[in-house]
C-alpha cells in the first residue's frame, strides 16, 4: 500500500494542472470552434470532421495539462494530426483563456479579453498524454473510417486487393484495440 502511495505521489505532479488556470473555478466554457483541419490535416489519418473538441474535453484538458516549453511543443518529433479545436474558457476572477486542444494532446493557451484578443501576454505549450489517450479512445470509429478510405484508395488504384485491404483493415482495428 505504501509503494502505491509513493508511485502516486512521484507519478502526479508530472500531470498536474497549471495552477493559473483550476477548474475549480472555471465559470463557464464556449467552444468556439468543434473542428477545424490546417494545411498539415493528413485525411489518411484522421479528417478533421471526425474530430469534435467537446466542453468536456476542454475541462479535462484543464485538469491534466503539463506545461513544455515553445521548443518542445513545436519539435519535428511531436505528434501531430493538422486537427484543432478551441474554446474559451472565463473564470470567477474575470480571467479570460483561449485554448486550442488537438486530439494528440497538444494543447496551446492565450490570455484574452472579452473580445478573445490576446491581452500580450505569452502563450503558454501543453502536452496531456491522459487527453491523447482519452480523446483517441473515443475516436476509434474515425481512425476505422479513415483506415476504409485509405485502403478503398489503395485497392482502385490498384496498389492492393480488396481481399488483402480487409485483411489490413482487420489488422489496424485489432491493433488499436489492444491485448
């Protein structure tokens, strides 16, 4: 019981919220756009359509951000999908937050004012690995229909069989499952 507590304790605060921005005091969420694709969307991967930035995602996020630096977050090593969605988030204090979540965990914030233009203060680089895992398990059906379109473009240009894209198909959704 006590290696549970200290693996615990060692273990939370590397997913601990930014204090700046609790949940606990959180007033209320718009989102202002569910889903939008950049230039960098691969539709192999995901379509963008398939991904909705819902309020409950922002105020997960919220509660398992990890802040990085500008470097890291933009590192040709990080995960990215070109899918985003965004919110406003206001607070009791008056505090006003623009925050862009992508489903991979990436997570980028802004102070605003009432007209969600950025007050001048530094924009702030997250990572939630519990919001990739959450928002990744809620996307399998868009990972299987990308994985359709993706195969169903292979076999008409004639690159694999229909029988060989079932089969491949078969295999991404079991290794999305897992053991």
């Amino acid at each position: 019981m006590a290696v549970a507590a200290l693996l615990f304790a060692v273990g939370y605060p590397a997913n601990a919220a930014d204090k700046r921005y609790r949940i606990d005091s959180v007033k209320s969420i718009e989102v202002i756009e569910p889903s939008n694709g950049s230039v960098w969307e691969n539709k192999d991967l995901l379509d963008c359509s398939d991904v909705v930035l819902t309020e409950d995602d922002v105020r997960y996020a919220l509660r398992h951000i990890r802040r990085v630096t500008e470097k890291a977050f933009f590192s040709e090593k990080t995960e990215r999908t070109g899918c985003s969605g965004g919110a406003s988030v206001t607070f009791s204090n008056g505090k006003i937050i623009v925050i862009g979540v992508e489903p991979t965990g990436r997570i980028n914030i802004f102070e605003a004012d009432a007209k969600l233009e950025p007050t001048g203060a530094p924009e702030s680089y997250y990572e939630c690995d519990p919001c990739r895992t959450r928002k990744m398990i809620l996307l399998q059906d868009a990972f299987d229909r990308a994985d359709e379109r993706r195969l169903k473009k292979l076999v008409g240009q004639g690159r694999v069989s229909s029988a060989e894209a079932e089969l491949l198909l078969q295999k991404a959704r079991s290794a999305r499952k897992g053991p």
